[in-house]
C-alpha cells in the first residue's frame, strides 16, 4: 500500500426514537461474526439502538480488515491498550473506528499511528463549558469571537480533529486534550500547531477533515507522516457487500443492511 490511508463509512439508519418498522434489517443477530468479549458489549448495551450501532460498527471493522487481510472475519483477533484502542500487533495494518449518529467511519493505513473521529453536531446545552474545557487559550479566544451561528460546527471541528489526534496516540480522553493544539482557519485545511509541550514532532502529523453529511463532522489524524502522504476520498460501504459470498451465521441468516 503506498503512503496514504483509506477512508471507509458505513450508513447505519437505526432511528434513536426506537420505532424499529424493520426488525430483519437489523444486525442483532449475526453476532456469530463477533468475539466473545464483544457479544458481551453488545448484550450490555441497554438501548437497542445503540447495540444495533455498535455491532454493524464491529462487523463492518471485522469484516473490512478480513479484506486487507484475507482472513475471514472472525479469525481477527483484537488485543487491546491500556486506554482501550483495539489494535492488530502482528498485522502490518494500523486502523481506527469511529462512531456516532447514523455513520461509523473506519480509517486504515500502514506505518502510522492513525485515529478517527466523527461527530453527529448535537446543540449541547454546556457546549461553551465543554469548550472552555478542551480549548487551549488560544483556540478559545477564537471560538469566543465567533458569531453564536458559527459556533456550534466550529466545536465540532475542534473536537474531531483532537479527538482523532489522541485517538491516533492510543490515549482516548485519557490525554489532556487541552494541549493538543490545531489551527482552524476556516478557509484552510485543519493543522495541529502542538501537542503537549512539543510543536516539532506537532509538525508530522497530518489531519484531513471530511464530512459524511449535513450536520456531521469528520477527522482523521495520521503520525509521522510526510507531505506527500496522501488522502483519498471516503469509500462507502455495507455489510452486505463485505459479508456477500461468506457463509450466513449459524442461524442460517444473511446480513442485510
Ligand atoms: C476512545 C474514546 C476517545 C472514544 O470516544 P467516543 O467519541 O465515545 O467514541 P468514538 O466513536 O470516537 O470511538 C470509539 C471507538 O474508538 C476505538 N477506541 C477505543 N479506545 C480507544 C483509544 N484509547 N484510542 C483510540 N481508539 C480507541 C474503539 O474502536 C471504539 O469503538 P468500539 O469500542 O465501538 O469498537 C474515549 O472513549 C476514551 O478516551 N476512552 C478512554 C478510556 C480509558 O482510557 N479507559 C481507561 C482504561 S479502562
């Protein structure tokens, strides 16, 4: 794979008001294509809308790196780090999984520490303390300046790209997104400026936004990487296209989505 990374997203419409007017459509069932660990996940999610996200998320993660792999996808074996990013030690593949609203997105490359985030725009009633919160002075003396009508995708613009910056180091939340630093003019693309204390290594790392759909926004954040690291478009994708030609899970059912 040359110097570049693969964007892919997946259509999940589970509507969150629980009118479930398809049943068959949905994925709950065809968890023989999971580890045990995730079935246990996903029989922990109380909402069956969320489950129904999580498990198309994991089967479309599963049944996406089968591919690159040629593997099936139940032999993917995920470990873990200490802050819960699943990674794939002995494969040469670095991905990432992000969800949120309606849309998972998968981000795959080779060589380079990766993260993605998307982030359905939600009008959060504490949105100005989140952001007081997550911005570093900086970035918040120029979220304060802008219109009220700007605000609400100007910090989700933010939170994505430093989501997927500390996603792609591994540490989640767990790092203090406060010092990962990204310059956001609006007519330019996303920079990260600094992360901690470090601006240099800051200067390696590339971030492509991009959008699935009206009210969403999307980053991927990739380390280490050069100018002519490149980003193709998003690749869109359904279950039934990555599970078609693979046997139907135990109960005979086929995947549909
Ligand atoms: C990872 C984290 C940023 C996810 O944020 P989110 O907006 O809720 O979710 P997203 O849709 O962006 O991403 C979720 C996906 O990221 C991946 N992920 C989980 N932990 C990750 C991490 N530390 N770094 C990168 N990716 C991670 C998983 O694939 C997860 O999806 P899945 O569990 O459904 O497969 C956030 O949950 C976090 O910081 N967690 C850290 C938790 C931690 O440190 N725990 C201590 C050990 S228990």
């Amino acid at each position: 794979m040359p110097d570049h990374a693969q964007l892919w997203a997946v259509h999940m419409p589970y509507p969150a008001n629980g009118a479930r007017s398809s049943p068959d459509r949905w994925p709950d069932r065809w968890t023989d294509y999971l580890a045990q660990d995730e079935v246990a996940r996903a029989q922990r999610y109380r909402c069956a809308e969320d489950r129904a996200r999580f498990i198309t998320a994991r089967l479309a993660l599963r049944g996406l790196l089968a591919r690159y792999l040629g593997a099936s996808p139940q032999s993917i074996d995920f470990s873990y780090n200490a802050f819960g990013k699943p990674l794939l030690p002995a494969a040469p593949l670095e991905f990432n999984l992000a969800h949120s609203g309606s849309y998972a997105v998968i981000a795959v490359t080779q060589s380079h520490h990766i993260g993605i985030d998307i982030e359905c725009h939600r009008d959060l009633p504490d949105r100005d303390d989140v952001a007081a919160q997550i911005f570093s002075a900086d970035e918040r003396r120029s979220y304060d300046q802008l219109p009220e009508s700007a605000r609400l995708s100007a910090f989700y613009r933010a939170w994505t790209c430093k989501e997927a910056v500390v996603k792609a180091l591994g540490r989640g939340l767990q790092f203090p997104v406060q010092s990962c630093v990204v310059a956001l003019e609006s007519d330019k693309p996303a920079r990260l400026i600094r992360l901690g204390e470090d601006s240099v290594a800051a200067q390696h790392w590339r971030l492509h936004e991009f959008s699935v759909a009206p009210g969403y926004s999307g980053c991927v954040a990739v380390a280490g990487a050069g100018d002519s690291f490149r980003w193709p478009g998003l690749n869109w994708i359904t279950l039934v296209d990555l599970f078609r030609g693979l046997p139907p899970s135990q109960d005979g059912a086929r995947l549909e989505a």
